[in-house]
C-alpha cells in the first residue's frame, strides 16, 4: 500500500518534469494581431497601466488565446512594449497622457516583455488556452 502510493507520487513528479521540458519557448511571431497605437483591435480583456513610476500594472496578466491585452498610459511618461522573443511585433511608443497599443494573442504561451526606455521595467502576459 505504502509503496503504491510512493509510486504514484513519483509517477506525478516525472509527469510535471516531463511537461516543464517539452514547453518550448513562447514566441510571438506570427501569433498576434498588432494594433497601431490609436487603433484598436477590440474590447480588451485586461488592461496593462504603464505608469510614471516606470511599472506595468499588473506586471503579470493572464489571458485565454483569442482575447486582446491592451497597454495604456495615463500617466505623463512615454513608454514602449518590446517583446523579449520578437522585438519587431513591439510599440515603438505609447505616449502620456491616454495612449494605448493592442496585442491579441492567440497562441497559449508566456510572453515577456519590456519597456527598453526605461530598465527594469518589464512584464509578462501569460496566455492559456482556455
Ligand atoms: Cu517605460
């Protein structure tokens, strides 16, 4: 009894190793709908604040594949987005003051991001396949 319960534990421990190695790295290429700044995509699921403290909040977003993030800027400080894995699909600027940028991911995955005017500010969008 003792030992089938210990193989149990070890058969779920190998599963969860197994499923962390196979993840490969979330790239954004090809797996999103870019808006321009200004130009929206749809009705966000969630909302990014990049804030004149120089934060994304909240700094980690979950969403299910199909639906938009949206970053916005209400604040007086410029930021960007630029994406770890794919600096090419990021907003080159949101200015103060109401601008915003939509992505909508449509592929699960976690992907990270920055704002490379200003270090150390960086997030993380999670997406889930729902
Ligand atoms: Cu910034």
């Amino acid at each position: 009894m003792i030992r089938a319960r210990l193989m149990t534990v070890l058969a779920l421990v190998a599963g969860g190793l197994a499923a962390c190695s196979s993840a490969s790295p979330a790239t954004p290429t090809n797996t999103v709908s870019i808006g321009s700044a200004g130009v929206h995509l749809g009705t966000p699921a969630v909302v990014v604040a990049a804030t004149d403290q120089n934060t994304f909040n909240p700094v980690t977003v979950t969403v299910t594949a199909g639906e938009i993030v949206e970053w916005r800027d209400d604040g007086s400080v410029a930021h960007n987005i630029i994406f770890a894995d794919d600096s090419s699909i990021g907003d080159p600027v949101i200015d103060g003051g109401g601008g915003s940028w939509q992505v909508k991911f449509t592929t699960p995955g976690t992907y990270q991001y920055a704002c490379t005017i200003h270090t150390g500010m960086l997030g993380t969008v999670v997406v889930t396949s729902g």
